[in-house]
C-alpha cells in the first residue's frame, strides 16, 4: 500500500502557480494511481491561520477551495479530500513533533524567514513552528509521496528529518516522505516581477493570475506581464525571466515541450507571443471555472467534504494512538 498527501492553504484567492505547481500534479497522480494507493488532499485551514485571516473570507476560501480541487479533476472515489481542522489529530500530532523539534530548525526555515518580516503585529508562534504541522499532516497518513511545488522542499526535508528521528527513538513506525515536484512549472514566476515567486499573498493583484479571474482579466494581465527589450522568444530564465516564466506557463497549459514552443514562436513579436499565452489560458481555466460555478453551491460538495473527514480520521487515530503508545503517553491501549 502506498500513500500520496498534499494540500493546499485557503489564504487568499488560489492561483495559477499553486495550480501548475500542485494542483494539477495532484489529479495527475491521482489519475495514474493503481488501486493499492491511497490518496489525501486537504484544505490545510490550519495553515492558514498562522498568519491572521479575516473569519468570514477564511469560512469562504476553505469551500472555494474543497470546489476547485473537484472543478480541477480530484475525484472522491479516488481520492479523500477533506478540512484539516475537521480531524482533530492532525492538531495532535503537531504537538507530539513539537517535542522533538528542535528550535534552530525552525529557525533557519526561508519561508519563516520571509514571512515573519512581513508581519505587522508580530510573529505568531505558530508561524514558526508551522513546518512541524506539516510534517504532522504528512505523517499521520503516513505518506510515501507528497507533490508540492518547489518553495515546499525545505519543509519536506524536516518532515523526513522528524520520520527519521522518530523512528530511531521509539522503533520503526513511519516512512520517510518523498517530495515529488515537477520539472516544469514547479515554480511559476510573479507577473510584475518575473523573479519572485506567484504568489496567493502578493498584494498586487496583476502580479497573479487567479484561477477564477474572468477571460478579460486574463487577457489584461498577460498583456501587461513584465518582459525585456530584446523582442524575441527565447528560454533563458537569468537573463528572460518574464519571457521564461510565460513559456513555461503556456508548456503546463498546452503540453507541448519549451523547446518545441520556441521553435513555434520564435518568429513572434512579444504581442503575439502573449497572445498565444493567454489563448491557452482561457482554453484551460474556462472550462474549470464552469465547473466550479456548479459545483460550489451543491449539497454534494458538503457531503464529500464530510465523508473525507470521517475517512481520513479513521486512519489518522490510529496513527495517533501508535505514537502515544510508543512515546509512552496516557494509559495503554
Ligand atoms: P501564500 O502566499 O499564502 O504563502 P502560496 O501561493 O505560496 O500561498 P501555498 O498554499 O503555500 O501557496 O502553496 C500550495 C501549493 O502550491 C504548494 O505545493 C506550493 O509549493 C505550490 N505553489 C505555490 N505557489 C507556487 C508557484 N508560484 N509555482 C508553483 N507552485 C506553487
Ligand atoms: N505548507 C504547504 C501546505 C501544506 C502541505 C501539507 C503540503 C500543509 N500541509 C502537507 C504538503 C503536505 C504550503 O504549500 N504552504
């Protein structure tokens, strides 16, 4: 048996990178897993407030989200999909790893690094020991693979780090977690700033594409996509990174190799070219986002979403139980 976990956080409106980077991934795995696997995609809402959400656009994101994993292609009779914060344990298990964490590993984690400059009001606990609630999730089911994209690994590495340390100080109990990140588009680039990551976070909004901006904002946001002086299509990520980013961009979409689009657009004004990007944008996401309108409001969305969490709980108690029995904690069962 082996098994496949992600998520994704409901902090804010999903995007094109966590798409081409995760989700997409995610439905391809999901759709090439024979029948000895088990699948679990969550909406990590824990996660999300590590930094402060609002309640009423966090209660929103969390359903927009569940609606967009099934508009994108997971499908709950291959894959459990459900709200992290609706299986108690995975709060657990956070704790039980916290123990044996230690605080220089949080400490030198980028993403805390970034993100805690960020903040205005200070920095949540919680933001820095957030790694230590992800290795949790990922070892509860206790995962073999766990697509992400690539601002994940660092946080991957900690959670084969805890399996290990785990495992020498209490016996053999978890495996240990492969990443598995795709070779394109595992880090799709801002618009504006073709050097830093898409972001669901970045405050400006032309910097992103989201995955349920209408056709015209698409339009719009390709066209004013940053770019250089050179006026021809070419991969060169140090020296194009805007060009780079919108090949690599139209590759996810299209499937087609970024050496095959540049021997097809290389004739092409910047004008052109990002026509062509935007044309296989729409073609992708429209048919998405048809799906989603009919799916947000259903009763069968909710069920769904019940139904993962009373199957994901099924096997995270029992991974709880193991730990507690092992570290010696509460009586024995
Ligand atoms: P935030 O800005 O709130 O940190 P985010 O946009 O970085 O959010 P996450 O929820 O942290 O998104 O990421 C969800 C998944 O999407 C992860 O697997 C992450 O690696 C992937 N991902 C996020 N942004 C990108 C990107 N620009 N390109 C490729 N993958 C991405
Ligand atoms: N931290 C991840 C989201 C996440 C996740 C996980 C991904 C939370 N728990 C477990 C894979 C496995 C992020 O993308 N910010």
């Amino acid at each position: 048996m082996k098994t496949i976990l992600s998520g994704i956080q409901p902090s804010g409106k999903i995007t094109l990178g966590n798409y081409l980077g995760a989700i997409k991934n995610f439905v391809e795995m999901q759709n090439n897993a024979d029948e000895d696997t088990n699948i679990f995609i969550f909406i990590a809402d824990l996660h999300a407030i590590t930094v402060y959400q609002d309640p009423v656009e966090l209660r929103k994101s969390i359903k927009s989200l569940a609606a967009i994993y099934l508009a994108c292609g997971l499908d709950p009779n291959k894959s459990t999909i459900f709200i992290q914060s609706e299986v108690k344990e995975h709060a657990e298990i956070g704790y039980l790893l916290q123990t044996m964490t230690y605080v220089g590993e949080l400490e030198r984690m980028t993403q805390y690094k970034d993100k805690m400059q960020k903040q205005v009001q200070g920095v949540s606990s919680a933001l820095l020991t957030y790694p230590v609630l992800m290795a949790g999730d990922i070892l509860l089911y206790n995962s073999n693979y766990v697509p992400v994209g690539v601002d994940q690994k660092q946080h991957l590495e900690l959670s084969r780090t805890l399996a290990e340390r785990f495992n020498n100080r209490y016996s053999e109990t978890f495996n240990v977690p492969e990443p598995i990140i795709q070779k394109v588009g595992a880090k799709i680039m801002s618009l504006q700033d073709p050097t830093s990551k898409m972001s669901k976070s970045d405050k400006l909004e032309k910097a992103s594409i989201f995955l349920l901006d209408d056709e015209a904002t698409i339009r719009k946001k390709i066209a004013s996509a940053v770019t250089d002086s050179e006026a021809k299509v070419y991969f060169d990520q140090e020296n194009k990174p805007g060009i780079s980013n919108l090949l690599t961009i139209l590759s996810c979409c299209t499937l087609k190799s970024i050496d095959e689009l540049v021997e097809d657009c290389k004739d092409m004004n910047y004008g052109e070219f990002k026509k062509i990007v935007a044309d296989a944008l729409v073609e992708k996401l429209m048919p998405i986002q048809q799906r989603y309108n009919e799916i947000l409001n259903s009763e069968e969305l909710d069920l769904i979403l019940t139904e993962g969490a009373k199957k994901a709980s099924y096997f995270a108690n029992k991974t709880i139980t193991k730990m507690k029995r092992k570290m010696g904690i509460g009586r024995k069962q």
